[in-house]
C-alpha cells in the first residue's frame, strides 16, 4: 500500500490521535521557526558585532588556524586511542586537552598584550604546548610523510595566531616591536644605490656637484693659508674650476638662487668648523644663575629716563636679573626663543638678541649665549656674510639692520633707517 494510503487508512482508524500528532507537529513547527529566527538574528548580530569590522586577512588567519587545530586534534584523537588506550567516553574527553591548553593561552596572550603590549609568558606558552601537540600526533604516524604534516599543521596554526597578534599589536601602539639593523632598504643605501629621502634625482646630483665645489674651496683655502707650493696651488685651483664649471652647467648654479644660497650655506659651515671648538652652548636643564641683587635708587625724573650707552638698539629690553623657573619652563622658553630664530631667518631676517628677549621672554644674556651659538648655522651665517661683504659691517649682535639689493636683510631695516 502507498504511504498516502497509509496515512489515510491510519487517520480513518485512528482519528483522535491523529488530531493530537497534527497538533504536536504544529506546534513543534512553530517552535522550529522561532529557533531559527533567533538563530539567525544572534548570526547576523555576530556578524556586525565580530565578522565585519575585521579585516579580511584577520578573518582567513582565524579559518586558517582553526583548520590546522582541527587537523592537530585529530592527531591527537589518535594518539590517546592507538597509544593511550583511551576508548569511548574517556577518549572523547581527554583527547584535545592541549589544544583547549593552547587556545586558553592564546586568548589569555591576546588580552595581556591589549593591556600591556605584550604577549608576556602565554605567549611562551602557547608556542611550547603547540611543538608538544605537534610532536606527539606525529608520532603515532604510519609514514614519514604523515609525520612531517602532522609537525606542521600545529605550528601554521602557531605562525598564523603570531602573525595576527603582530598586526593588532602594530595596529594599537603604532610600532612594531623591533627594528632590524640590516634591512634590504639599508643596505641599499648603504652601497649608494638607494636615497634616504623622497629627492629626485636632479636634485641629489645637484647637491653632490655643489658639495663638491664646498670641498674644492674648502681645500684651497686651506693650501693657501698653509702657505702650500705653487704646483699644489695650481691643482687645488684646477679642481676647484672643474668643479664649478660642472655645477653650473648640470646643477643651474648660475641662474637658480636658491641653490647658490645652498652653495653659500656649505661654504660658510665648511670654512667656520674651528669655530665650534669654542663654543659654550647653553645647558638646558641647568638653573638658571642667580644675579645679583641691584642697589635701590631714588624714584625722580632722572631716574625714569633710561641710560645712555653705546648700545642703543638694547634699551628695549633692559638687562633685569632672570626669574628662577624650573625646567619645563625654562624648555619651553627656549623652545619659543628657537622658533622666532627659524621664522625670520626664513624671511632673511638675523635678529638681535634683544629682539630675542623682547619677542619670546628670555632674559637677554641667554638670548646672546642663544644668538652666538645660532649664527653659525649656514642660513644665518650666509646672511650675516653677504651683510659683511656688500657693507663691510662686522657682525656684534648689536649693529644695525641691512638690507641688500636682493631684499636681504640681517637685522631688521634698510640702510636708510
């Protein structure tokens, strides 16, 4: 008989419990239904939750990790039965203990590093219980192959857990967690076949020529100061012609000021590096000396008027004992005092220390111990070298402003001031 017919003969015979299994049935649909719509809600849920924000590599590294898991417990599913004994329910609940080992570590790595950056001992951990899953599944294998894979499912699994762990903790701090020495990039630029910067190469040629003409200067200068021969005067002098020649045939020296400023720069650094040996640069997280205190004075008419002296162009700013500041302060001021420096010396601009004291607040003795170490640099010291050339005027800290033809000015007005 069909089961159509079945059914029909059994519902005819039978019609009360037939009723009580439709209804059952129903209501067992109904439930059914409920199941899977929440099911799929807490999937969905998931997914936005856990699944979308992460990166596709994040995702793959999990699917992958899982597989070699599997493969490892698998491993070990025969290890306990084949070597172990185990059997039945023992087996079933014994058999992947390591791999529940090596995945509370690497959780346990997971959430130490998002706290404290690092890995810390689970991450040890989970590299030890990984080699010794690997190490015993294979040795229940039945060939060499079988072996070799079963070594190396658990540790793609370790790599892959290592790798993500890396990418998050670079994701979180910024950094990785080393720097290696010797790089491909390195020792590229080590051989000269690479540039550190972002310039082209016109402009890399460009600074090698001018750097050249720098030497060749530099060089004769120091012949003719040493009172050298007459052959080795001719030769430094014949190098240092090829060279110019070559710069303002491949580098634009003639016609491009900015590179004849960078000429400028390098000559004035090369031909002032005795200089540096006296220098006595400011310490600064030193206090600050403790001047003196001055003598009252009647308060009167001449009293209000200011002294006369030499240095006029100072009475601006008078030479009052410094306050006491701590460190931070005394960073930041000078901090202040090195950003209105770099700022008119790109307008072509060399202040004087009491235009440092008066614009940022230093006191003025350590604008000048500021002002005489900064003037050496090339930009300013190229600037106070055009001044002394085109007017002849030595630079004191204190002397007036000029300014060039070429809108050149070294401390703050024009000639006809």
């Amino acid at each position: 008989m069909p089961p159509i017919d079945q059914i029909t003969a059994f519902a005819s015979d039978q019609p009360v419990l037939t009723v009580i299994i439709g209804v059952f049935a129903l209501v067992l649909l109904i439930v059914a239904y409920f199941v899977l719509r929440a099911v799929q809600r807490l999937a969905v849920r998931f997914y936005h939750r856990h699944i979308a924000p992460r990166p596709a590599e994040d995702i793959l590294t999990i699917v992958a990790a899982s597989i070699a898991t599997g493969v490892s417990a698998q491993g070990m599913w025969r290890f306990s039965g084949d070597v172990l004994g185990f059997d039945g329910p023992l087996r079933l609940l014994l058999f992947a203990f390591i791999e529940v080992a090596v995945i509370t570590s690497a959780v346990r790595a997971r959430r130490n590093m998002r706290e404290n950056f690092s890995a810390g001992i689970d991450g040890v951990a989970v590299w030890a219980l990984t080699g010794l899953t690997a190490v015993l599944s294979s040795m229940d294998a039945r060939s060499a192959a079988e072996a070799i894979f079963r070594l190396a499912a658990p540790l793609v699994a370790a790599w892959l857990w290592e790798r993500g762990m890396a990418i998050e903790r670079h994701r979180i701090t910024g950094r990785s967690r080393i720097n290696w020495r010797i790089t491909p990039e390195r020792a590229l630029v080590r051989v000269g076949l690479a540039e550190v910067s972002d310039r082209t190469a016109s402009e890399v040629d460009a600074h090698r020529r001018l750097t050249r003409v720098a030497l060749a200067a530099k060089r004769a200068r120091a012949l003719r100061a040493s009172g050298a021969s007459e052959r080795k005067m001719r030769v430094a002098l014949s190098k240092l012609d090829r060279a110019m020649d070559r710069a303002v045939e491949h580098s634009g020296l003639a016609v491009d000021s900015a590179r004849q400023e960078a000429l400028l720069s390098q000559i004035g650094a090369l031909y002032n590096t005795s200089a540096l040996i006296d220098l006595t640069p400011p310490v600064p997280w030193a206090p600050e000396p403790e001047a003196p205190a001055r003598p009252a004075v009647a308060v009167g008419p001449a009293a209000l008027r200011p002294p006369v002296d030499d240095d006029d162009d100072e009475l601006h700013v008078l030479d009052v004992p410094p306050p006491i500041v701590d460190t931070a302060q005394r960073a930041a001021l000078m901090r202040a005092a090195r950003e209105y420096w770099d700022k008119q010396i790109e307008r072509k601009f060399v202040p004087r220390a009491a235009d440092i004291a008066h614009e940022t607040g230093v006191s003025l003795a350590s604008a000048r111990e500021y002002r005489a170490l900064w003037k050496l640099e090339p930009k300013a010291h190229a600037l106070l070298e055009a001044a002394f050339h085109e007017h002849g005027i030595v630079d004191t800290g204190t002397f007036p402003a000029i300014e060039t033809e070429h809108v050149l000015t070294v401390n703050g007005s024009s000639p006809g001031r």
